[in-house]
C-alpha cells in the first residue's frame, strides 16, 4: 500500500508546473502577447459571421414572402381586402394601422433590398474570412515561434545544469533518460505552450463570446442548451485527473527504451564480440513491449472519452433542434434566427470538442514539465560557496587530512583515514588491486566528489574553499577512458584551449608522442576523429587524450592509466617525455604496470582503500610485503625491456 501511494505521488506532477514553464514566455514578453491579440481578433471576426448569415437568410426570406404577397395582393377581391389585411400585417409583423399603400411600398422595398442585402452580405462574409485568415496566421506564426525560443530556452537550460550537476548525480542517473528529457519532453511542454495554450485561451474566448451571443439574442433557446456545458467540463476534469499520471508512465517508458539503444549503439562492438545480438534485440523488445502497453491504456482512455464528448455534444443539440423547432412552429423564431443560433452552435459543441484534444496535450505537457524541472531543480552535490575564493596560479602542494569517502552517501567506504602530502613538482604514483581507491583519489583532487570526511588543500587552500573553474583550469587530465569528440584531431588537442596556435598544439601533440601517426594521415592535423574517436586505434586516441591535457600546461598532471593501450615501444616513447613534462609539475599517475612508476617520488600502495605503504620503489621493495608480491608478481622481462628500449632510443 505504501509503495502504491509513493509511486503515485512520484508520478504526481508538482501544483503549478505547467506555470512554471509558461514563465519562460516572459523572456519574450515583447512578442509572447501577439498571438493572443491575434488571437482575439481572429474569433471575432469569426463570431460576427452567423450573425450576418441568419439576416441574409432573413433578407432572402422576406423578400421571396414579400413577392408572393404583391403578387397575392391583385387577386384579393376589393370587398375583402377589409378583412384580409389586417391578417397579412400580423403574418408580416407590420403595424396594424399599416395602410394597403404602405403595405404595397413596404413589400416593395424589401423584394427590391434582398438581391443587394445578398451581395452585401457575401462580401461582407468573404472579408471577414480573409481578415480571419490573415489573423490566424498571424497567430500561428507568432505562436510557433514563441513556442520555439521556450524551447530553446528550456534545453539551453537542462543542458547547461546537466553540465554542472556532480558526477554523483550522473552516477545515479542514466544517460538515455536524460536525452529524452532534453529533447522529446521539451517538445512536448513546446506543443502545449505553442499550439495547445493558445486553443485553451482560444476556446474559452469563442465559447465566452458564444454564450454572450445566444443569451442575449434567444436566452430561451439557450438555456436548453447550457446544460451540456457543466457535464462536459466534469468529464474533462476527472480524464485529466486519470491521464496525467498516465503520460509521466509513458515518459518513464521512453526513457527506458531511449536508454536501451543508446547503450546499445555505444556498445555495439561488444554486442557483436560476444554474439549478443538476440538477446540484446530481446531486451530492446520488452522494453517497446511496456512503452506500448502504457500508450495504449492512455489510447483505450481517450478512444473512451471522445465518444462521450461526442454524445452529450449531440444530446445537447437534440434538446435545441427540439426546442427551436417548437419556437419556429409558435412564429417566435424566424428561420434566419434559427440559422443564425444553428451556427453558433456549432461554436458552442466546437471548443467543447477542443477541450479534449487540449486535455491531451496539457497531460502530456505537465508530465513532461515535471521532469524538465526534476533535473533544473535537483542539488548538485558539488557547489561553490557564495564567498569561494579564485585560486591563485598555484605551486603544487597537495594535503590529504584523514580523507574518507562514500559514494551516494551510505554504503562500504571507498577511501579510509587517507593522508599524504606531496611537494610541489613531485611525481606521485598510485598502485593497488582493482576497487582500491586509486581512482577515487584523482576524482577528489579536481572536485568531481567531495570527501565524506576529512579534507583536501593544494598550497593550503581548501578546495570547498576555491572556484570549481579556478581549480579545474590548473589541473590536466588524462583518464583511462579515452574521450573524444566529433571534429578534427586539431579541435581535440585543442579542446581545452580553442585559442591555441598550430605550433602550441604541435608541440603537445610531439610530447605525448602523437606527432609522426598524426602525420601520416592525408589530412593531418585536420583528420576528422568520428563518433567517439573510431577512427582511431586505442593508443592513437590516449595519446591525443595527454597532448590535450598538455597543451593547457597545468600545474597538477593526473594520469590515470594513461599508457595502458600503447605498445612497450609507444610508452616508452611516451615516458621519456612524460618525465621531462612532468618536470616543474605535481604529477598523479595510475598505472597498473609497476614499471611505468619505478622513478616516481611517491609511491602510495592502497589496499580497500586504505594506504598501507608509501615510498619510493626501493624502500617499498624492502619495508612492504603487498608492493613486494605486486612488483614480483608482474613479468620481471618489463623492465629489461623497457630499459632495453630505451637505450635504443
């Protein structure tokens, strides 16, 4: 029971979401009013419409009674015209003391006004369909566009939060839900603000001025109408109520699968290695399977309600063709009133039938509002202080104080009572089994988490206590796994620095011994990467990964496994030139080979996440019995080769 009420109180859409969102058109206050005033001006001159049709039909009307009467008048014998006239009068709604000439002129008149009333008419109706026209583009138009500069707004903004939002919350989030909320929600909240706002307020105002028409033209006829109003707008009420948890499912659905084939498409070399393809499809399948079953429950919903909609639309006008036709029997309602009411029926039942469509619309906009404002409203764990300081050009001093992390909050502790120091231009190597903290650590230095307990100083700054970018901007980067990006091999060295000149990013690119393979492509330095750096082999995308992070010549260097996908050759080439970059610098370095750290000048050996030996190689090889068995325990032919290598060179 308590799981049912929580699930539904997460799928309950937060009161004045939809509100929320349409603020945003406040950004565009200047125009956002324009397909309003459209708007207002295209109904009415859409309600002026019937009024002119019901007095043509009048017109026509009286003038085709009219001639029949002059042509009557003639054949009436003169003894009894006494008698006939007065009853003419009263069949034509003319004053009792209406002489005969009179009458004769009277009929005259209007058999002579109705072919002109008819032409009048006409026109009068063409203009102001072509004024309607020219308005409710107007209004499409300035809605459209409206709705567009929301919507870019509104990504701009999840995008850029996405951006700031800690690596926890991405660790808890997936990437294909986040995609969809970035795209296929905004559209939804896009529709509504453009298109389904502006058939709300449309509606209302078409059913407004309707409701003034025929009160204040036949308020009898009316009120056998109005009924139909109070039990549509119930039934509106209560599909709303059963629809918008029904829309926020679906959404959840197409997250789901959104995830599956983003996945899938990142991983489809793996999927194809391991001959996956079948279950893969599989999982792909259940999950359509469960994002068409959640549409078709929302489509059996309102395959239900438009039926009724419809029913009481036609209930409501039995109840006037019934009442109407008794009042054109009595002669208290002429057929030009008729028609004319007939047609503003029609715009009674129409914004009737639009409040469905819009009940849609808006169901699926408040979902998907709610979890465009999930992401822009979530607490990134990683924050700067109002007052946070800008961090100085630094030195290099890194302190770990009794350093202690959890991830999420709870759960085993990845790093306990951590403390170290290193001077400014040391080179520190971190080694330890898989899950030992190494990584954690190089993830605190830059602040993509923040320690549980303990703290982190660079020249006795506190890092809660600096800008993100102050600090994030003096430290390079090269993790184990290689990221790249669509564009050249230039634009990726150059990431960090898009004002970087070609020598500048020649010379990293040399250093991290990228260089001669970067040349031996047609294009060179303008080789396009592909998706994700497919273009290129596992040590080609490392090594432009450390000229990236070298051209920003930062004060602190992380390496995190670095050389793991270049051959023994490779990385001795690219060791020689790490040491001499690594000159000047406070160097991180995560390498699973215990030959790629052997001159470092501080070697922390971490066992579940705590540091059980630290040292350099040959103290370490003496005093510690884990470095001891993981030195042993490696090929010892790595060293010879590596300094075999390196003598050639």
């Amino acid at each position: 029971m308590n799981r049912k009420r929580n699930d539904a109180k997460r799928d309950a859409a937060p009161r004045g979401t939809m509100l929320r969102a349409a603020r945003y058109l406040w950004n565009y206050r200047g125009q956002a009013a324009l397909p309003y005033v459209f708007m207002v001006v295209a109904v009415l001159a859409q309600l002026l419409v019937p009024k002119l049709v019901g007095r043509v039909i009048d017109a026509v009307t009286n003038g085709v009674v009219a001639k029949s009467v002059l042509d009557l008048l003639p054949k009436i014998p003169t003894g009894a015209m006494p008698m006939a006239l007065p009853k003419i009068l009263e069949t034509l709604k003319l004053p009792a003391a209406t002489t005969l000439d009179q009458l004769t002129a009277e009929l005259t008149a209007r058999v002579d006004s109705a072919p002109s009333a008819l032409i009048t008419t006409g026109v009068l109706i063409v203009v102001f369909a072509l004024v309607r026209g020219a308005f409710a583009f107007l209004q499409a138009y300035w809605a459209e566009r409206n709705s567009q500069s929301v919507a870019y707004d509104l990504r701009n903004d999840v995008y850029a939060k996405i951006q700031r939002l800690s690596f926890s919350y991405h660790d808890r989030n997936q990437t294909g839900q986040l995609m969809v909320r970035a795209t296929d929600d905004v559209e939804k909240v896009r529709l509504f603000l453009g298109q389904g706002l502006l058939q709300l307020l449309s509606a209302v105002v078409l059913l407004t001025g309707t409701l003034i028409i025929i009160f204040t033209t036949n308020a009898r006829l009316a009120f056998a109408t109005l009924w139909i109003l109070p039990a549509a707008m119930v039934l509106f009420v209560i599909f709303a109520s059963v629809s918008r948890p029904l829309f926020n499912k679906v959404q959840q659905a197409l997250s789901a699968l959104n995830t599956i084939l983003q996945e899938n498409l990142a991983g489809m070399k793996v999927i194809r290695s391991f001959v996956r393809e079948a279950s893969e499809t599989r999982k792909f399948e259940a999950s359509a399977d469960h994002l068409l079953k959640r549409q078709i429950i929302i489509a059996r919903l309102f395959t239900f309600m438009f039926p009724v909609v419809f029913l009481i639309a036609n209930l409501g006008q039995a109840t006037t063709l019934n009442a109407g036709g008794q009042q054109i029997i009595q002669g208290t309602l002429s057929l030009g009133e008729w028609q004319e009411f007939s047609l503003y029926l029609v715009y009674l039942f129409l914004p009737i039938a639009q409040f469905g469509f819009i009940i849609t619309q808006l169901g699926q906009a408040t979902a998907s509002a709610a979890r465009i404002f999930e992401i822009l409203d979530a607490k990134s764990d990683i924050t700067e202080k109002p007052d946070a300081l800008t961090l100085p050009p630094i030195k290099g001093q890194v302190r770990f104080e009794r350093v202690s992390f959890r991830y999420f909050g709870g759960g085993d502790p990845v790093l306990q009572d951590v403390s170290f120091e290193t001077r400014p231009g040391q080179t520190v190597a971190l080694l330890g089994a898989t899950g030992s903290g190494k990584t954690t650590i190089i993830n605190l230095l830059p602040r993509f988490y923040d320690p549980t307990e303990g703290r982190i100083t660079i020249d006795g700054y506190d890092l809660r206590d600096v800008t993100l970018d102050s600090l994030r901007g003096q430290i390079g980067i090269v993790l184990q796994e290689t990221t790249l990006f669509s564009g050249t091999i230039r634009e990726n060295i150059a990431f960090g620095r898009p004002d970087a000149s070609l020598d500048e990013i020649t010379a990293a690119a040399k250093a991290a011994a990228a260089h001669d393979f970067i040349l031996s492509f047609p294009q060179g330095y303008d080789t396009p990467v592909g998706e994700r750096g497919t273009t290129l082999s596992g040590g080609q995308k490392q090594r432009i990964a450390i000229a990236r992070a070298l051209l920003l010549n930062p004060r602190i260097l992380i390496l995190d496994d670095s050389t793991s996908n270049v051959d023994l050759t490779t990385e001795v080439q690219i060791q020689a030139a790490l040491e001499r970059l690594m000159k000047g610098r406070t160097s991180f370095v995560i390498a699973q080979r215990i030959s790629t750290v052997l001159n470092a000048d501080l070697i922390l050996v971490l066992d579940k996440g705590r540091v059980v030996a630290s040292g350099r190689h040959a103290e370490l090889l003496e005093e510690s019995e884990i470095y001891a068995e993981i030195y042993n325990s490696q090929l010892i032919g790595d060293d010879v080769q590596a300094l075999a290598a390196a003598g050639k060179e």
